[in-house]
C-alpha cells in the first residue's frame, strides 16, 4: 500500500475566546468555615422559609455532625433511632462509618417531620424526592443572603464549622477526626489550628 497523501492546512485565523479561570476560594471569601454564631443567624433565615421547618433542620443537622451535602441528603429514617437518640452515618470520600448521639432540638425538630413522613428519606423535596445537594446548596446560599454574610455560604462551609467549633471547644484531635470520619489525622488538624480558644490566656 502507498503512502497516504498528507495536506497543508493552513492555521485557523479565527480568534477563540479563552475560558475564563475559575476564582479561587481565597478570592471568593475571606474563610472556608462558619461561626457558631452564623449558623444560628442561618438556621432562623430558614425558619422562615416555606417549608421552614425541613430547610431549618437541615441546616442544623448537617452542622451538627459535620456532614457533606451528599450525605445529608442521603439520610433515611432508617439510618435514625428516636429511643436510643442516635444517628448512623454513612461517610462518603471513603470516611470511616459513625454513630453520633443526637441532642433534644434534633429529636424535637426531627419528630416533627417524621409525623408528615411518605418517602424513606428524611428530607425530601416537594415532589416528595430526595433532596438533592444542588438544592441544598441554594438553600444555604439563600440563607446567607437573607442573613448578610458578607461572603457566598455554600454548604461545607457548614462541615468546616463543625471541625471549628468543637476545636475551639477543646475537642482532642483524635475524637474529632472520628467524628467527622477522616480517614487521615491531616484533615482535621486544620481545625485546631484555626481555633482561636488554643491562644486563650496566653497574657494573662
């Protein structure tokens, strides 16, 4: 067989535009974490909500055990036990399982949904489908509009939170990396180097 035929191609004159670059995280907001205290401004923006009471819970929920959109919306009943108030965790990123306890306004708010509950799945949408994380990320971001974060609020900003305040609370190391399932002792150590209470009575 004979050599295929190359052919000239002259180089397009057309002018692309170049896709623009995606901002970093630094340049979209001063911090990855929430206060404790700019949870609870969230937590009653959403109280507010049409349908408050699930968009709260959520929002509380999640910051309370440290949980990614993902699985937070994948939460089912049969992951929850009012008579032992516990919660069993199904960490996704390969993180390690958990059962955390879960405190009187969880039991409370959690009670109130499961009254009105058709679907397997503790929170649901309208249509009565699992809630998905881009609707939680909505959620949120709403959230921090109405509460006038002065940065944009997406929800693992609600995880980061979580790893925050317990550290500031004093939380070892350790029981915090399993709280929040990493699987490496790196992950979590961001947290404590964030807590201001470890710089508590250094002048006194």
């Amino acid at each position: 067989m004979g050599k295929p035929r190359l052919e000239l191609i002259s180089p397009a004159k057309e002018k692309r535009t170049v896709a623009p670059r995606r901002r970093s995280n630094r340049e979209l907001r001063p911090r990855e974490h929430l206060t404790e205290l700019e949870v609870a401004k969230l937590i009653e923006a959403a109280k507010r909500n049409r349908h408050g009471q699930r968009d709260a819970t959520m929002i509380l929920i999640c910051f309370r055990h440290g949980l990614r959109a993902s699985e937070l919306c994948e939460l089912q009943w049969s992951d929850l036990e009012f008579e032992t108030a516990t919660l069993h965790l199904r960490r996704t990123k390969n993180g390690t399982m958990g059962t955390h306890p879960l405190l009187g306004d969880e039991l409370r708010a959690l009670r109130v949904l499961k009254r009105e509950a058709k679907s397997p799945f503790i929170f649901v949408s309208e249509r009565g489908a699992p809630f998905t994380v881009s609707g939680l990320q909505k959620l949120v971001e709403r959230a921090g509009i109405a509460t006038k974060i002065q940065f944009k609020v997406h929800p693992h900003m609600l995880r980061h939170a979580t790893g925050y305040v317990l550290a500031n609370k004093g939380t070892d190391t350790r029981t915090l990396q399993s709280y929040l399932g990493h699987r490496s002792i790196q992950s979590t150590v961001r947290y404590t180097e964030l807590a201001p209470g470890r710089f508590k009575n250094l002048w006194r």
